[in-house]
C-alpha cells in the first residue's frame, strides 16, 4: 500500500553579500512504495515446506525410534518454522533491529527454560542423595 508524504523544499539564491534575496518554496510529493517481492519465491518456499512436511512424516514411516526419530521431527520442525518467520512473516527483509525485538524474547525463554530444567533435575538428584534408602534422615521413628 503506498502512501503519499509532502516535503517543502526551499530554494534561495544569495546576492554579493551573502544574504538571500529571492526565496521560493516548492513542494515535492515522495511516494513511498511498499517492497513487492515476486511471487515464484513463495511458492518455492512453499514447496519446500511441503517436502520437509513429508520428509517429516516419512520417520514415522519407516518407524525410526529413540533419539534418531525425535531429533529429526524437530530438526525439520525448526526448519519449517524458520521458513515461515524468514519469508511469510517477511523477516528476511526487515532491519536488524526489529528482527532482534521479535527473535530474542522467545530465545531468550527457551534459555531460561533450560536453565531451570537443569535446575529442577539438580534438585532432584540432591534429594535422593540426601533422603535415599541408605541415609539417616529416612530412618522412621515409631
């Protein structure tokens, strides 16, 4: 969608002396056309969605398990979804700054996930340490 912006451009001309004697004012319309970007990019990026979707469902498929099957269906969900934000959300062309605004938070969320996961399982591990089986603090007083 275009939009039309006014800009008053003065010109002046200077006499011997330096000092303006003729000043005209002139108006220039600037058209600010929004970026068009050709279709055939969309429907590339579509198609290659479309195979790492199958590519996806193919693991289930062939009955892969354990690590090798969850690793894959993430790795092309990861995939798919930075396809979507790159070209159908248009980050691929927008500034630096506005892709950080928009990209850090969740990464930065996953981080802190991370390091509270870690967290969670190092308590876990220190109370079975500290109230196991073998430890005095277990011991049932009648």
């Amino acid at each position: 969608m275009a939009h039309a912006e006014r800009q008053l451009l003065v010109e002046g001309q200077l006499n011997m002396e330096g000092q303006h004697v003729e000043v005209q004012h002139v108006e220039v319309q600037q058209h600010a056309e929004g970026q068009q970007h050709p279709i055939g990019i969309y429907l590339k990026i579509w198609a290659l969605l479309f195979v790492l979707s199958t590519a996806s469902y193919l693991v289930d498929y062939f009955h892969l398990h354990g690590y090798l099957r969850w690793s894959l269906i993430i790795t092309f969900m990861l995939m798919k979804a930075g396809l979507i934000v790159a070209v159908f959300m248009h980050m691929l062309w927008e500034r630096l700054a506005l892709m950080y605004a928009i990209l850090v938070p969740p990464l930065l969320l996953l981080v802190l996930l991370g390091i509270g996961a870690g967290e969670g399982d190092h308590t876990f591990l220190t109370r079975g340490t500290f109230f196991g089986a073998g430890s005095a603090a277990s011991v049932q007083h009648r």
